[in-house]
C-alpha cells in the first residue's frame, strides 16, 4: 500500500490541512444527521 505511505507523510508536512479536511468532513456529516427532514 504504497499510496497509503505517500497519504501519511503528505499529512504529516501538512497537519493544518489535514485537520480542515477532517472538521469539513464531520460537519457534512452533522449537516445530514441533524438537518431537521421534512419528509420522513
């Protein structure tokens, strides 16, 4: 899993971005599980 190896060490030069990425990504998912539905 080479591509796996390259992912961490970009992420660890860039642990800002990472962090981003990672607060973006829970605050989709928040969104879609607390977004009051209309149609249930």
């Amino acid at each position: 899993m080479n591509i796996h190896k390259r992912i961490l060490e970009w992420q660890a030069e860039h642990p800002t971005a990472t962090w981003i990425f990672w607060i973006v990504v829970w605050a989709i998912v928040f969104l879609l599980f607390y977004w009051p539905h209309e149609t249930i």
